[in-house]
C-alpha cells in the first residue's frame, strides 16, 4: 500500500500577521469613497469632476493603500529581552 505523506505543519512559535495596517485600509476606504462618488457624479453628467475622482481613487489612492506600510511597530517583530539571573 501506498503510504500518505502528512503535511509537515508550521512550528508553533511562529506567527503570520496580517500585512495591512490602519493606515491601509483608511487610504483603501478613501479610495473607495472616491470612486463611489465619481461613479455617482459621471452618472450626473458631470464631465470634470468625476473623471478627477476616478483616476484619484484607481490610480493613485487604490495602490498606495496597497504599498503603503503601517507603523514599524505593526510590522517589525519585537526582539527578545534576555533573561536576566
């Protein structure tokens, strides 16, 4: 018979985090804001703001929510003190 091979698991020590940070998703919601409102304001006809507002939320809000870092603290591990005896 053939034999299953198990996964091999992550150690426990180590932790995944989540990459985004506050500042992500507060610049990720004004980009969304942004659009919303431009999809809004085209359906209106206006033919100067909506445009503006589009091309800010995709192309310039939508990807620095995406490049942007948190804090250093959000990302950074923290180093372990050594144990003093």
């Amino acid at each position: 018979m053939a034999e299953i091979k198990k996964k091999k698991q992550s150690p426990p020590d180590r932790v995944t985090r989540w990459p985004f940070g506050r500042k992500n998703y507060i610049l990720f919601g004004a980009a969304l804001v942004a659009m919303i409102l431009g999809f809004i304001l085209l359906g209106y006809g206006s033919m100067t703001l909506a445009p503006i507002l589009l091309v800010l939320g995709y192309c310039v809000l939508m990807p620095l929510a995406i490049i942007v870092r948190g804090r250093p603290e959000e990302t950074a591990e923290t180093p372990e003190t050594p144990v003093q005896q």
